[in-house]
C-alpha cells in the first residue's frame, strides 16, 4: 500500500512540474512587462548594531534608455529559440 502511495504521488508530482513548465508562457512578451519599468534605488541605511549587506549583491540598472514597448504582436519573443531546421 506505502509503494502504490509513493508511486502516485511520484507520478502527480511529475505531471504538477510538467504543467506548470508550460502553462502561460506563450505571448507573454507581447505585453509591457513589470521590469521593463526598473530604476535604480539608494543604497539601504543599515542601522547600527546590525550586519552591513554585501555590497557585491547590489544589483545595478544599467544606464540608458529604457524600452518601454512590448514585441508587436505575430513578432516572435527572444525567449523562443530560433527554428533550427528547415521545414518540409
């Protein structure tokens, strides 16, 4: 009975994972997404007492112009690959 109840659930974990591998990724970047939006913010003031952060973590947005436009639609997104061989 425990081996049929570690195969199922097993077998439900790996359907649950391969579910959500594929589920609402097409078009997305068709969209403006959150981060597209980024801007860098000051440093945190780390009161006294407590462990200063790495400076190293600290994540820089590069300076520049922003890309506020979403990929038109019926263009393909960068996050496919791709078609490496030729159809027909």
């Amino acid at each position: 009975m425990i081996r049929v109840l570690t195969r199922f659930t097993l077998m439900l974990t790996a359907v649950v994972f391969l579910a959500a591998c594929s589920s609402g990724t097409k078009g997305r970047c068709h969209k403006v997404r959150e981060y597209q939006k980024a801007e860098s913010a000051p440093f945190l003031v780390i009161p006294e007492g407590l462990a200063p952060l790495d400076p190293n973590l600290r994540l820089k947005i590069p300076d520049g112009p922003l890309n506020l436009e979403a990929v038109p639609e019926g263009q393909p997104c960068l996050d496919y690959p791709p078609r490496y061989f030729r159809e027909g």
